[in-house]
C-alpha cells in the first residue's frame, strides 16, 4: 500500500514515505560521560552510537560525534528538542 502511494505522489511531485536519520544515538544525562566526551557543562545533545552505512550521513557523521541542534533547533541531554 505505501509504496503504492509513494508511486502515486512521486507523479504529482509529493514528497511521501516514512523518513528515518539513520543513526542510533545515546543520551547524554550523565555529567561524568559528557565530560569523557569533551563537553562543556553547559553544552546539552545526544552521541551518535552507529550510523547505518547506506545512510546519507553515513559521509559526514561518525560513531562518537555529538549532536547539540537540528535545523537549528537544540537538542536536550535527554534526545528531546523544543519546536
């Protein structure tokens, strides 16, 4: 069904589907781990545990890399972002 319908907006120029970032991430709550980390005690995100290798940010993330924003939107310790 859903790729039925993909098939159906790919035509009408509709962007549909289920999209994914491709990556597990960690929270970062623990001050210990995100001073190993190299994070300012101020400083808030999540670390990137792996990242699917077909994934396009499979080019620039790597395992270990934290995430302070999205879209310019900061990310809390806990993986949760006010919109």
């Amino acid at each position: 069904m859903h790729l039925l319908c993909d098939l159906i907006f790919i035509f009408c120029d509709i962007v549909s589907g289920f999209p994914i970032l491709g990556i597990e991430w960690q929270k970062m709550e623990n001050p210990d781990l995100r001073k190993a980390m190299g994070m300012k005690s101020d400083q808030k995100g999540v670390r990137i545990r792996r990242i699917e290798p077909t994934a396009p940010e499979s080019g620039c993330m790597q395992p270990s890399d934290i995430i302070l924003s999205f879209d310019g939107i900061d990310i809390a310790n806990d993986g949760t972002g006010l919109l």
